[in-house]
C-alpha cells in the first residue's frame, strides 16, 4: 500500500461520517476539500491546516454551488484523488405516509445530489485516468425495512449507480466503491434523519415498532465513526478496491443473512422463473 499523499473531496463534512473522516484525514497529512452548507464553517475548516484543509460551501440540491465547489478544489490542490459523495440523511416513516413533497427531498439530496457530484468531477478524473469515487450508501442499499422505505429506495438507487459507474470506469483506471455502514454513532437516527409519525394503525406493528427502535438506538449505535474513517484511509490504498465494503458487524450480519434468504428463495420459486425463456 502507497503511503503517497492524496487530496480527498468529501461532502458533508460537517457531522458524522463525514466529520470523522475529514478529522482522520487531516492527521494523516492528507489534503482534504470539505463540504459544508454553513459560510462560518467553511472557514473554520479552511483556517484549520492551512495548506492542507480547505472548506467550501456546498448544498447538493444546488448543481451551481458544486460546479464551483470542485473547480476551486481543483484550483487549490491541483488535482482530486479521492471523491465521497457523505452527504445524506434518512427520511423514515411508511411509504404511504410520507409525503410527496419529502419523497422528492430525500431523492434529491441521496440520489440526485451524488449525481452531481459525480458528473462534476468525472472530467477531470478521466483526464488523469485514476481516482477513487466513494458512495457512502448503507446497509439500507442492500436491505429494505418495514419504517424505512423511501430511504431505501434512494440508497438502493445509490448502490445501483456505484455498480454501473465502476463497471464503466474500470477500463480508465478509476475505482468506485459502495461504502455500506450499518448504525454507528452519528446523528443519522437522531437530528439529522426526519420522522414521518405512524398515524396507520395497520403498520403499528411494523413501521410503528421500526421508528421507536431506530429512535431508541440513537447514541447508543456499536459503529465508531473514526474507525470507520480509518477503514476508508485503507481502502483506498489498496491496488485493487473492492466494489462494496460494508463497515461494522450488524451490516455484516444483516447483509450475509439476506444473501442466504435470496438464495434459498430463487431456488425454491426456480421452477416458476426459469421455464419462462422461449
């Protein structure tokens, strides 16, 4: 593994993840480019190291904000190596209760927001032929629950953009990794998710009993941010980066007991699909 220095564009810095992983980073002695929607935090963050941090105001639903975002990046550093597309919350509620209006929000800041990201700094990363695109999706890409719906579908949308995007990239000597936490100690189940209350008395027992259990285990979650962090420093040493790296044992756990379930169930409904060909 390379010990080089490398320049990293992290968005959503300013709590959580991304908070850990800007902290970690800086360190190290690496150069990293945060993203914050705060005008005083961005210059907290770039008065920190100077010539080593550099804060920019960034909001993800604004494609203007990130085109420049990541030209000033450019302009400062030279050049990105590392891009994570943090930036995020969950909406939770049931599917049917969450409003139109909240289900567009939750698509443009998880899905939309990360689009942009990636169409702006993708020129410059194919010119260089490297480069290493993180997607910090969640164990929620892989798993759908009862109170959590449309969060799911985004980050489900996510996972799906990761795959194709490295499949397309590879060739060009550019990685994609799906980073897939499960709950770690951020405030994503707290202040920073939105809750649709469970008025349907039909999904009492499902949705009803996924929200309290989501709001019970805020800051009490077994995930530790900086090791989560210091898993992402690693990875992208690596000379050969997988596509997903989930991160933390409830999504290992979670993830490896979904996979035998899908196996055992396209077996056994095998002779319902398969005949279907001409």
């Amino acid at each position: 593994m390379s010990d080089t220095q490398k320049t990293w564009f992290i968005t959503g810095a300013s709590t959580g993840l991304g908070e850990a992983l800007a902290s970690v980073l800086l360190d190290k002695g690496e150069r990293v480019v945060a993203t914050f929607r705060q005008s005083p935090q961005v210059e907290e963050f770039t008065r920190r190291k100077p010539g080593q941090s550099l804060g920019v105001l960034v909001d993800v639903t604004d494609a203007a904000q990130i085109t420049g975002a990541v030209a000033h990046a450019i302009a400062a550093f030279g050049h990105l190596d590392v891009v994570v597309n943090n930036a995020g919350y969950g909406s939770l509620g049931s599917i049917e209760e969450i409003t139109e209006a909240e289900t567009i929000r939750q698509f443009n800041v998880n899905i939309t927001g990360p689009l942009r990201i990636i169409r702006a700094v993708l020129p410059h990363l194919r010119e260089r032929r490297a480069g290493h695109i993180l997607n910090v999706t969640s164990v929620g890409g892989f798993i759908g629950m009862a109170h959590a719906g449309i969060y799911n579908a985004s980050k489900f949308a996510l996972e799906g953009i990761g795959e194709s995007l490295a499949a397309q990239l590879r060739p060009l000597g550019i990685h994609v990794t799906n980073v897939e936490p499960g709950p770690f100690r951020t405030k994503w189940a707290g202040e920073s998710a939105t809750y649709t209350e469970n008025k349907i008395a039909d999904y009492a027992d499902t949705v009803g009993v996924g929200l309290q259990a989501s709001l019970g285990r805020d800051g009490n979650q077994a995930g530790d941010p900086v090791k989560a962090a210091e898993a992402m420093y690693q990875l992208v040493r690596l000379p050969n980066p997988p596509v997903h790296l989930l991160l933390g044992g409830f999504a290992y756990q979670m993830v490896r007991d979904k996979l035998q379930r899908l196996l055992k169930e396209i077996d056994d409904f095998a002779y319902l699909g398969e005949p279907t060909d001409f």
